[in-house]
C-alpha cells in the first residue's frame, strides 16, 4: 500500500499531541513532521518549526506551502519538503502531524486517502477546564477564542470518516481507538504485535 498521510485534527487542549506521541511509539512506520508557524515557542517545545511572520511570507511567495492557515491570529502551514523528505527517507513511512481542519481539508485533495481522525471532547464545556489545567497562563479572553473555534471546528465533523470522543481521564482509551483505526485503514501492525 502506498503511504498516505495520518491527521489527527481537533480542537485546542483535545490531546492532539499526546495521542500522536504514543502513535509514534506503537508503529514503527510513523513518521511526525513539523508544522510551520509564526507563534512563540512555548518552554521546551519542538514540535513547530518557528519562524517571522517575514520568512512565512516568502515561503507562502516561494509556494514552499502544501497548505497554510491562519488561527488564533498565527499562522500555521505545512512545507512541501516536509512531507517530501518522509516519503523519500523510508521505504515505507508514514508521515503523522496534527493540523486543523481547514488543512485536513487542503491534504485531501493533495493526497487522496490521507487518513484524517477527528479527536473530541464528550462536550465542549470540558475545554475551558482542559485549558485551564494544561496551559495555566492562557487568559480567558483566549479561552473563549479557543472555545468559539472549537465550536466552528465541529461543524466539520461530518467532513470525516473517524470521530474518536477523548474522554477526561481515558487517554489510553483513546489510544487504543485511534490505533485500531490506523490498522484496520492502512494495515498498520503494532512494534507489540506479532
């Protein structure tokens, strides 16, 4: 089968991060790729390629972008070269990120088959609790941004064919689901499984 990419989109504070962390640890085959974007780095972070909103323009110019976005007033976007390197590096990897859904939408129609699953919460009044705990210096003018952008972000659900719910407290639950959806989809087999 040829590689296509995995998403894991969703709203902010959902676990999008933490669920492609323990994919990454269960196939060998996943392979993360940064996203690109011109926010300030959060302490430890190296998840993003951090860059001025002056050298996003030029790589937005130079059509360096298989898509972007702007959120939260930052912008966010995956490079071509990105995903390039991945499919090259490997005889079989599989590029893995967390993107939102306007770029699930774009990797889409330049990947066709790119596995997108849509990571929610069992309500959306869970968020701001979430938040809170997880990224204690957000103020709760962001947190009711994030909340109205999450509640546009579910709009789109039915855009996609994998909903996983993350429970509060039953991360591995999620885990499990989500895992079972890349075998069953890409054929996929566990570092564990024989």
């Amino acid at each position: 089968m040829h590689p296509v990419p995995i998403l894991i989109i969703g709203p902010s504070g959902v676990g999008k991060n933490a669920v492609i962390d323990r994919l990454i640890s269960l196939f060998p085959e996943l392979e993360p790729f940064q996203t690109t974007t011109t926010r300030p780095p959060r302490p430890g972070e190296s998840k993003y390629h951090f860059v001025s909103p002056n050298e996003f323009d030029r790589l937005i110019e130079s059509g360096s972008f298989l898509e972007w976005e702007e959120t939260h007033g930052h912008r966010y976007g995956t490079q071509r070269n990105q995903i390039q390197a991945i499919l090259e590096a490997r005889k079989y990897p599989v590029p893995i990120s967390a993107v939102d859904y306007r770029g699930a939408q774009s990797y889409q129609r330049a990947f066709p088959g790119t596995l997108v699953i849509f990571l929610t919460f069992a309500s959306l009044t869970d968020l701001p609790q979430r938040l809170r705990r997880t990224r204690p210096e957000m103020s709760d003018r962001d947190i009711a941004t994030r909340l109205a952008t999450a509640t546009q972000e579910m709009t789109a659900v039915s855009d996609f064919d994998h909903v996983v719910v993350n429970r509060e407290g039953k991360l591995d639950e999620t885990i499990e689901a989500v895992a079972a959806i890349i075998e069953h989809e890409l054929g996929l087999q566990r570092k564990d499984s024989s």
